[in-house]
C-alpha cells in the first residue's frame, strides 16, 4: 500500500519540526521544504540580520539537520523575486499611511500559493505547516477555526486562504499547546527544542523597519504636518512611512500628555494625533473579503472582529454596503483601528471570514451597533 505523500513547510523552528514529527509518525511519506527569501549562500541582505527571524540561512540548516535526524527528503526553494514582491508590497503600504501584514500575504501567495504548487510537482497533494489552527471538512466546505492554544492561535493569518489551499491543507498543531509542542521536542531529542519562536515581520531588521522603508523608497518620502484632531499645527515629520496608527513614541512633538497617531493622510501628508480617548473608534469599513467558513452573507450578521493579531475579538455587527465592502459596527469603540490591517470574523472558534481595514468613520457615528441582528447561521 503506498503512502500518502505530504510536504510540509519547514523553517527551521520547533513547530514545523515536530509538525514533520509527526507526520512521520502517522505513517505519511513525508518531505521537508524550506523557503529562502534571497541568494541561497547568504549576501547580507536585510533578512540575515534578524537574530530572531525565519527564512535565514542559519534556520535552513536547522531544518536540513530535523530532516536527517527523520531521515525524509529536503529541498529548498528559492523565492527570492516572489519575497521582493512582499517586501515592495510592505512598503508601498507605508508610503501609502498604511499598516501592512505581510504574514497574511505570505501565508496566501508563497507558502499555499508558490509551495503548494511545488508540493503538487512532486506528487504531494497535502501541504502541511506548523500553525496553530484546526480545519474541519463539513459536508464539502472547510470550516477554518481557531488553535486550541489561544496564547498561540494563528487562524487571524490564515484568514485569506481560498477552498481550494484548504482542501490541501494541515494544520497538525491546531490540537496542541505550545509547551506539549516543546515537550514532543525535548522527547524526540531536536536540537531545536529551545529554540525561540520568530519575532515580528521575518525580513525587518532588528533595529527596526525605518533602514527598510528608507532602502525601498529613496528620496521618495512624503514629508509634512503634525496636527492634532481640531487641525492646530503642532510640528512637522520626516515622512509618513515612519508612522502607523496608535503609534505614541518618536511622534517628534513634546506635549504634556501622552499622544498617538489617529490618523495618517497620504494625500496631504498629514500625521494627526490625539489623546488615548481619541483613538477610539466606533465603525470603519473592510474590502477584499474573503468568506472562509460560510457563504457570503446577504445581509447583517453579528460576530465577533479581530483587528490585529494580538488583539481580542470583540462583538460587532458586520453591514454588506457593497459587492466586496462590508461595514464593521463596534459594541464598544476600540483603539487603534489600522487601515492596511485584517480585520478577521470569529463565530465561538470559527472563522467566518475576513478582510482588509480600508478606512474608519467618525466615533459619533449615527448608525447604532445592532446587536439584535439575527446571526447568520453555520448550516452544518
């Protein structure tokens, strides 16, 4: 009887090796993949630096080594002009008053885009990485929903994925803690085991994304105003790609209270900031949705949204203003609402769907958060 064949994405970390544990465990015939994101000698570019990064060439060799120790197949992959393309992404976000999360797109368009193609080339037809999220097939439909370690639940990155990356997809961790993770480790003997887990955005140097921004964008720099919300100048900055929106510390400016950025206009290239109170924000408005775990809605529907990856998922009603635009009411106003963010909708564990946060409205909004919207039923 032959094996079912699986590839899984290794990066050289404790997760994606006990992941390839695993699966050897349970009998798969299994094979190791690493993605490099630059010359595969190593050339200095600004990824290599990361002490606590993914994708370098020191964490190739921690996966090469989990590979022997299984004694499976390894190959590494070279995706270096898809990586610029996240890197240029990254930045055009910035330039743009924007918060990216490449992690997002990199999770859609490498690793269950470029990696599972290749998977597929050498007659794999699962690929299977190391995040912390379950999937549950119910009558054809793949029901993405939340790991059972909440300190470690990584569905908000998942949120992108189609039908079809999720028919070939794994997630063997979703049923496990980050410390029975560890422990499997220590058992097994990986040398790994200890290792810590990656930091932030894999490519940002760790002095921080300014010298990235700068690099890809030149002399390009929108400089401007600061003011605060009633238009009064307060400085100027050295350019808008160096702010994000709840940002309180290098604002340039000396106030008597702590302030943060609320708003960040392209545009004029106006930075605008506020007191803690005024980075409150009731509604704003997400396109690029993507309706993982059921059918697009045809009307409101309650649930409860995620705006970042640490941030708790707090109840909301979700508006259809438009063909791919929804419009988020909060119960409660939330802090930092970040344009260029995923904004991710959770019923109990499941992933309904999600998008990206194009722009919030006004705090003293007139439309009243309708917690008496019927619920869009999981029909399973």
């Amino acid at each position: 009887m032959n094996k079912k064949k699986a590839v899984v994405a290794m990066s050289g970390g404790v997760d994606s090796s006990v992941t390839a544990c695993l699966l050897k465990e349970q009998g798969y015939d299994v094979i190791g993949l690493f993605m490099r994101m630059g010359n595969l000698y190593g050339d200095g570019t600004a990824h290599e630096s990361r002490a606590r990064s993914c994708c370098s060439l020191e964490d190739a060799y921690d996966a090469e080594r989990v590979t022997e120790y299984l004694n499976i197949p390894f190959y590494v992959l070279n995706f270096k002009e898809a990586f610029e393309g996240l890197v240029d992404y990254f930045c055009a976000e910035y330039a743009r008053g924007r918060t990216p999360n490449p992690c997002i797109i990199c999770n859609q368009n490498l690793k269950f885009g470029k990696l599972l193609k290749f998977a597929h080339s050498i007659g794999a037809d699962i690929l299977v990485t190391g995040h912390y999220a379950r999937l549950e097939e119910v009558k054809g439909r793949y029901i993405l929903k939340t790991g059972l370690d909440g300190r470690k639940d990584q569905s908000y990155v998942l949120f992108s994925l189609s039908q079809e990356q999720l028919a070939h997809a794994l997630f063997p961790l979703g049923e496990w803690t980050k410390e029975q993770v560890r422990e499997k480790a220590s058992e097994l003997g990986l040398r790994n085991r200890a290792k810590p887990d990656s930091q932030e955005v894999c490519f940002v140097p760790d002095d921080g994304y300014g010298g990235l921004i700068r690099e890809c964008t030149g002399n390009n720099v929108r400089t401007g105003l600061v003011k605060d919300i009633q238009g009064r100048v307060l400085g100027s900055h050295p350019g808008i790609q160096f702010f994000t929106i709840g940002q309180r510390r290098g604002l340039g400016i000396a106030m008597g209270e702590p302030y943060y950025v609320v708003d960040i206009d392209p545009v004029e290239g106006t930075v605008t900031v506020g007191r803690d109170r005024e980075t409150l924000v009731t509604e704003f408005l997400v396109t690029g949705l993507n309706w993982v775990s059921i059918e697009k809605p045809m009307g409101g529907i309650r649930a409860d949204v995620k705006i970042r990856y640490n941030h708790k998922a707090v109840p909301a009603a979700i508006y259809p203003t438009g063909d791919d635009v929804v419009r988020v009411v909060f119960d409660e106003p939330q802090r930092a609402v970040t344009p260029g963010q995923a904004a991710v909708f959770y019923r109990g564990d499941v992933v309904l769907g999600g998008g990206w946060i194009e722009r919030k409205t006004s705090l003293n909004s007139n439309i009243t958060p309708a917690k008496t919207v019927e619920e869009q039923a999981i029909r399973c």
